[in-house]
C-alpha cells in the first residue's frame, strides 16, 4: 500500500518537473535578449575549453552546429524581420545551446559509465551478502534509492535546458552522487 502512494508522489514529482522545465524553456526563449544567451553560451564553451582543451569543444560545437542547422530555424530567422526575426534568432541559439549540451552531457555520461557501472555492481554484491546474512531490505528504503534517482536525472536534464554557464566539476559532482543512488537501488532490490 505505501509503495503505491510513493509511486504516485513519483510521477506527481516528473510531471512537476516535466513542467518547470517545458516552462523554463519557453521562459528563455521569449524573453531572453540575444546577446545575454550568446555571452553565456561563450562563458560555458570556455570552462570547457580550460577544463577539456579546445579540440573537445570544436567537436561538440561541431555536431550542435549540423543538429541547429538541420532544425531549419537558422534559415527562417535568416528570412524574418522585426520582432518575430529576434525571437527566431534566440530560438535558434536556444537550438545550439541545447545540442550543445546534450552532446557534452553524452560526452560526460561515457566518461561517467565505468563509474555507474561499478556502482551498480557493487550494490548487486551486497545485496548477495546480504542475503547470505538473511538481511532483507524494505520496500521504502527500495522506493527512496529509486525516487533519489530520478531526482538526479531531473537535475541532469533541467541543466540541459538552463542557459547558465555550468562549471564542467559540477557534472561530476551530480555523476558521483548519481553513483551512490544506483548503489544503493541496487543493494536494495527485493528478493524475488
């Protein structure tokens, strides 16, 4: 019984967060002045520069470029005058912004892979010990770790959607805390 109310404080929490972020988008989108964007989006590309070299950000830069123009904004911003042909520009650096950091999110989450991995297995080994002892773990603790989780996913997305210049240490912050919540979920898994 309890585990159905935090099943549907769960899908409460993502249609919440769903929203906040689809909100946060458009928020950015219509009333964000171009330049203030383009500044941000140069502070972000340079702690990625000092922190990766300029060869990592070339690349990502690259493929957010070919997946903005693909998207056909750029031409049509090209086209539009006035107040429309500004929104469609900072729509179009929105584009960027977003390929840009979905790839450096990827980028981060292949570096990152070793590391949930043995997170996972880890807490599989655990659980093995733990069943060995005759220690069995409640459906709460279960329902947290997973809950945790996807607070941490939220977190990761609600990043690619903010503009703010994010430090490349603050990605690994989320990764190693992403780490001990799939550890934990999984020492936690029930006996089946």
């Amino acid at each position: 019984m309890a585990a159905d109310g935090i099943l549907n404080n769960e899908k409460e929490r993502r249609k919440r967060i769903l929203g906040f972020g689809f909100l946060a988008v458009i928020a950015v989108l219509l009333l964000s002045p171009y330049p203030l964007l383009m500044h941000l989006q140069q502070t972000q590309e340079n702690m990625v520069i000092q922190a990766f070299g300029d060869g990592v950000d070339q690349w990502i830069a690259g493929i957010a470029s070919s997946i903005s123009r693909a998207t056909g904004i750029i031409q049509a911003a090209q086209s539009a005058r006035g107040f429309w042909g500004q929104r469609l520009d900072v729509i179009a650096l929105g584009v960027y912004i977003v390929s840009w950091r979905v790839m450096y999110a990827l980028l981060a989450l292949s570096l990152a892979a070793p590391l949930l991995a043995a997170a996972v297995w880890d807490g599989l080994m655990n659980r093995r010990i733990a069943q060995w002892r005759y220690e069995y773990t409640s459906n709460r603790l279960h329902y947290l770790s997973r809950g945790a989780i996807g607070w941490f996913v939220d977190v990761l997305l609600l990043l690619l959607v903010f503009p703010l210049p994010m430090p490349p240490e603050a990605l690994v912050v989320v990764m190693f805390l992403l780490g001990g919540a799939l550890h934990q979920w999984s020492a936690s898994f029930q006996k089946r």
